[in-house]
C-alpha cells in the first residue's frame, strides 16, 4: 500500500485514453457506488442470480437486469417480469454464496480507482454509498485491497430505502459531514444517477470505460448536474432535508441523531433559553438550540451527551430542528409544516418477554382480536402478520388510541395517513431484515414522523436503535429490558400503572433505586457491542455480541 492507502498504480488496470480522474472544483468529498463503479461485478452477479432463480424455473433476461442491477437485491426480484411469489430469502442466500465463492474473480474499474487515489491526494474524504448488502461490498472492497481508502461505507443496511431513492447518498454525505451539494458521486447505473441527483449531488457517470458528467453521457436516462431532483413516490420523503432523521425534544425541537450508538433516552425538557439543561430523570443530553425552528423552515440544534446514565463516551451532535405542537394544538391544521406529528407508530412482529402486549392483555385494556391474535400469545410468539399500534406523545404519559384517532390528531387526509403507514411497516421490515442478518431479533420498534418544511412527510426520531427498537440475541434482550427486569425481580420497580391511574404527574414519581455498580461496565460493553455489531464498524474493539450478552445474562439476568 502506498501513502493513500491504496494499492500501487500498477496493480490496476492502464487507464483508457478517455478517462478523466481529475476531482472538479468545488467538490468536498467524493462517493462511490460499487457494483459497476468501482468494481466490474456485473457479469458474476447476473451469473449469480441466474443461477439462484434456475431452481423455481425462471430465467434471467440479460437487458432487463442490467437496466435494472443498480436495484437492491430486494427490490430486483420484486420487479421482476412476469415473476410469481418467490422464496426471496432463499433466493438471496443462494445468489450470495454463489457471489461470495467468486469474489477473488472481480476485477477494479480504471478511472473509478484513478479518481478515488486523485481524492485522496488531494486530501478529500471518499465513501462508498451501495444498494447491496454489507456482507457483499466488504468482501468486495477488501478483495481489491480498497478498505482503508474509504472514511464510510454505507450499504442496504444503512437506510430505509434504496436506490433510487436519496436516502444512501445522503446517509454517506453525512457520515463524512459533507454537504451533499459538494460531494461527487460516482455511478454507472441509471437508478443509482438518479439517487445520486435526488440527493442534490453532482454526478460522474462510469461510461465504457470513462468518467463523464451525466449530462454527457448518451444515455437518455442519465439527468444533467443541475441538480433537478428526481420525482419521489407519494408518502416518502421529498428534498435533502427529508432523508435525514429527527427525535422529538419536548419544548419544540426535533434531532437528527447519528447512527446507532444507542446511548440515549428520550428527553422530557421545556428549554426557554438557548441553552437547556434537561432533567437526569428523563435524557442524557443537554440541548443548544443555535436556530430555532419557525412554521416555515427547520432549524438547527447540538446535543451535548453527559455521562448521567450514557454508555458510550459523551459527544455533541448537530441536528435539525422542528417543532413540537403543544396539547392546545391539536388536532393539527392540514398544511402544518416543520412541525413533529404528535404519534407513534408501534410496529411489532413478535411479543417477546417485557412486551405491554402481554400485561394489556392481561389487564383486558387489549384484546386478541384487537392484536389479530385468535388466543392469548405466549412470551416470544412471532405474529403472522404486523401488528401497528399508535400512541399519543404530548400526554405527561404515553397513551394508547386508534387508528382513527391517531389520523384526526395528525391532520392528515386519507392518502397521506395511508403513506405514513406504509412507510413505517416497510422501515420495520427493512430493520428486521437487517437485524436477522446480524443474528439479531427485531420484535418491535416505534416511529415518528415530521412534516417538513416542503410539506413531505419525514421519518423521525433514531429507529433501528435500542431506545426505539427491541432488539434480542440468544434471549438476551440488548437494551434497557433488563435492567427494568432486574427491577421487577428484585421488588424495586416504580409502580408506573399505579401512579398513573392515580394521575400523579411523571415528575413527582419516586426516583428509582440505584443499580449496582458492576452493572454500568456490562451494560457499556453491551451497548458497544450492539452498535458495533449492527454497524458492521469496529469503533471501541468491544466484545463480541455472544460474549456480552452471556455477562449480561450472568451479571444482570435477562
């Protein structure tokens, strides 16, 4: 390796005579695409999935995929042509074991490569932003000696939606916190330019064996690098604002957390000044407010992480800021923007220990039937089908309502409450997807969502980690379930529904016992290990997941 990190000139390919690696003016950083950009995949992959498809009797038409192989695995077999309902897991594994198997076949594509070492000459950050799973890109990248080049790879697993869909472009753009109007991105495919565009970068395009501006290639599809952004189906979330995520701070705010560190809880403040210390019993972070949101932009907010209860070694964080709507409020007025709806969407596929399922039914607050389930569920049954729930968030305690009530409260017509619905079921499957590539279970995960600015519905708040998702390993719970378990074994639990029913408001609760000592290293090593196993990102040389839940279990209990 040289000084860039990247293998010597001469175990590339020679550049073609076209081919122009130089970095424009202007530009910050500089993302990849990898199938068919950075790596000549194309022909292993089509191979790959031909041969996973032969079993159920289809055949793989040549021009159709390489229209369509910038897709994720996932949406390119739900587009296929003519295709019945298929075993997609299966398929997959089979396509990946095929691929993985003759991973040491790829070879680097010239210019790509040439660009990325003028980058990093030059002293700019490069990522990898790809629709295909991290099991495939990583092999990939360390096969063509290319890992210790990049600041981020983001794949599949690292957004709620795909190409082309802005969401993978901006996730990496982020990562390296660079504005997305001066990163560069670099593709080949038609859905990824059109990702890439959506997200408001220029854009290179690999054309037989060249670099050149979208504009210029002869591809009708290809869009030119005014930045024109690319259509979005109705009920995602429109513009470079509405990839981004966003939590809720209870005066007014909505944040824009970073990836899974899953350190913090939700925070119960009321800032009046700029700065606000929020109340240990209720967050781990204390809130900036450098711009405060108005009804018609976002603003701009800093979390800065205490070590009151956090795991992971206190940081700041810059967000976007929204509103909150008070009780008086609501229901919200059609055409609200900027502001944070005030409800809940619980999406649950399975009713492990700890779940309010099995108490609510128990209490009679919730029946079978209500939950689509013909008898009482055992502990750890996995449900047929989703079961979505809503709960209001500017209550002093979160409630459970309907449907109906849920949609009058968020003032949103028919269409759009339709739209939020199936956007929070399909970030759910995507996480649950992910998780079970880890080793994971995703039982259950809650959602929120703002309006933004330019009136699109954006998924908020941070889902995915273990504050807003819970998440099992082995039957280990892998996040605060176990401590208020150990609460509950041990008689030292605040009678939560007590106090409720009694209308005592949250902030004359008794404060809980203190946990032992010994328990802060384990929960740390188990937060750590989580982050960094859902990441795929060695940050704290953490134990592994089955090692740090075995002293969870041992130390804690489950």
């Amino acid at each position: 390796m040289n000084e860039s990190g990247l293998p010597p000139a001469g175990a590339h390919p020679v550049l073609s005579a076209g081919c122009a690696p130089a970095v424009p003016d202007g530009i910050g950083a500089v993302i990849f695409d990898f199938d068919g950009t950075l790596a000549d995949t194309a022909i292993t992959q089509e191979q790959s999935l031909r041969s996973a498809l032969q079993p159920y009797g289809l055949d793989l038409d040549t021009d159709w995929y390489r229209r369509h192989c910038g897709l994720s695995i996932h949406d390119l077999l739900a587009s296929l042509p003519g295709a019945r309902p298929l075993p997609h897991d299966e398929i997959i594994r089979r396509s990946r074991t095929h691929l993985l198997a003759r991973m040491d076949a790829i070879a680097p594509i010239a210019c790509s490569v040439a660009l990325l070492r003028a980058a990093r000459e030059a002293g700019l950050p490069c990522a990898v932003a790809s629709a295909a799973s991290r099991i495939l890109v990583r092999p990939g990248l360390e096969a063509l000696g290319l890992i210790p080049t990049f600041n981020a790879v983001v794949t599949r697993e690292d957004a709620a939606r795909g190409k082309p869909a802005p969401d993978l472009f901006l996730q990496a753009a982020r990562r390296l916190g660079v504005p997305p109007q001066r990163c560069l991105a670099v593709e080949d495919a038609p859905d990824g330019i059109a990702s890439a565009l959506a997200a408001g970068m220029p854009v290179l395009r690999v054309v037989d064996g060249h670099l050149a501006p979208t504009g210029d290639s002869t591809d009708s599809t290809a869009r030119p690098l005014s930045g024109d952004r690319v259509p979005m189906p109705r009920g995602c979330a429109l513009g470079r604002g509405a990839a981004r995520r966003a939590a809720a701070a209870r005066s007014g705010p909505v944040s824009v957390p970073a990836p899974p560190t899953a350190d913090s809880d939700r925070d119960g403040s009321q800032p009046s000044q700029p700065r606000s210390m929020m109340p240990v019993l209720h967050s781990t972070k204390n809130l900036q407010i450098k711009t405060p949101a108005t009804e018609t932009s976002t603003g701009v907010g800093v979390f800065e992480y205490t070590d009151a209860y956090t795991f992971i070694v206190p940081d700041r964080m810059e967000f976007e800021l929204a509103r909150f709507p008070a009780p008086d409020d609501l229901p919200l007025a059609p055409g609200v923007r900027s502001t944070l709806l005030p409800v809940q969407v619980l999406v649950r596929t399975e009713l492990p220990q700890g779940s309010s399922v099995h108490r609510r039914l128990a209490a009679g607050t919730l029946t079978p039937a209500q939950a689509g389930l013909s008898t009482l569920p055992s502990a750890g049954e996995e449900l047929r089908e989703p079961f979505v729930e809503f709960a209001t968030m500017v209550d002093d305690v979160n409630r459970y309502i309907d449907a109906a009530h849920a949609q009058h409260l968020t003032g949103l017509d028919d269409d759009r409450f339709h739209a939020l619905l199936d956007t929070a079921v399909t970030v759910n499957r995507a996480l649950t997807e992910h998780a079970r590539t880890v080793g994971l279970r995703h039982c259950d995960g809650k959602l929120e969502f703002m309006v933004a600015a330019d009136g699109g519905l954006v998924l908020a708040d941070s889902p995915g980690t273990p504050d807003e998702s819970r998440l099992l390993f082995d039957g280990v719970h892998c996040g605060k379930q176990v401590l208020r378990n150990w609460y509950v074994d041990n008689n030292l639990e605040v009678p939560v529904d007590r106090l409720i029913a009694d209308g005592v408001p949250r902030n004359r609760w008794p404060t809980p016992a203190s946990l032992p000592a010994a328990f802060l290293p384990v929960m740390s090593d188990l937060y750590r290990s989580l982050s960094e196993t859902w990441t795929g990102e060695r940050r704290w040389n953490a134990p592994d997941l089955p090692a740090a839940t075995a002293t969870v279990a041992r130390v804690i209990g489950h």
